[in-house]
C-alpha cells in the first residue's frame, strides 16, 4: 500500500525537470558571450499535464504511475534572431528570472514533501 499515492513520484518527477530547467538556464548563463551560442529550453508541463489528465480520466493508478515514471523533459534550441553582432540570442535578464522561478518552485516542492513525511510521521506517532 502506498500512503501518499502517486504524490511523491509526481513531486519528485517535478523536482527532476525543475532540476534540469536550472541546469539548462546555467548553461545558457554560461554562454552569454560566446558567439553564436543559440539559448536552449525546457519542456515538460504541457505533455505531462496533457498524459497526465487522460491516465486520471481512467481511474487507474498503475496508469496514472506509469505516466508519471515514463515522462521526461524535452531540451529545445532556440531559432530566435538575435540583435546582437555575435548572433548569440542569450537574454541574461530572462535567464536569471527563469533560474530564480525554477529555483523557487524546487524549493517549494522539497519543502511540500517534507510536510507531507511530516504529517505521515506524526500521524504514525500519534500526535
């Protein structure tokens, strides 16, 4: 029996994108002056949300698992033109509010999943 469901798959699945939308937007950071260097991005949500809804409309949990273990983030290259004479199309500014919001959104994560083994364990403990 599984106490929390598919919860902490899905906040761990989460924290792993989260973790590797940082790791991209560094690398991007990283290059902010090399020439030519094209901005890399990340995609999950809208895949998983979209495979996600359609497990849950069946009720089934193995599924609903299973979407949660197979999904993986897709790393895109950006096409955009750039302004700038070295045609890198890094925008340092966007970068940084991107980190900062991946960032957050990981520590949340974590942070809901202590509650959660919080609460289990006070539960189990009888307070």
């Amino acid at each position: 029996m599984n106490l929390f469901g598919n919860n902490i798959d899905l906040a761990r699945k989460s924290m792993q994108y989260l973790w590797g939308k940082q790791q991209i937007t560094l690398q991007n950071l990283a290059n902010v002056d090399t020439p030519g260097y094209k901005s890399k991005y990340v995609t999950f949500e809208d895949e998983f949300r979209s495979r996600l809804k359609n497990a849950a409309l069946t009720r089934d949990d193995e599924k609903i698992a299973d979407v949660i273990k197979d999904s993986k983030f897709i790393v895109h290259n950006t096409e955009d033109e750039s302004a700038r004479l070295d045609e890198n199309n890094v925008d340092a500014d966007v970068e940084s509010v991107e980190l900062s919001r991946a960032t957050l959104q990981y520590m949340y994560t974590a942070q809901a999943i202590t509650s959660d083994i919080a609460r289990l364990r006070s539960v189990i403990r009888g307070q």
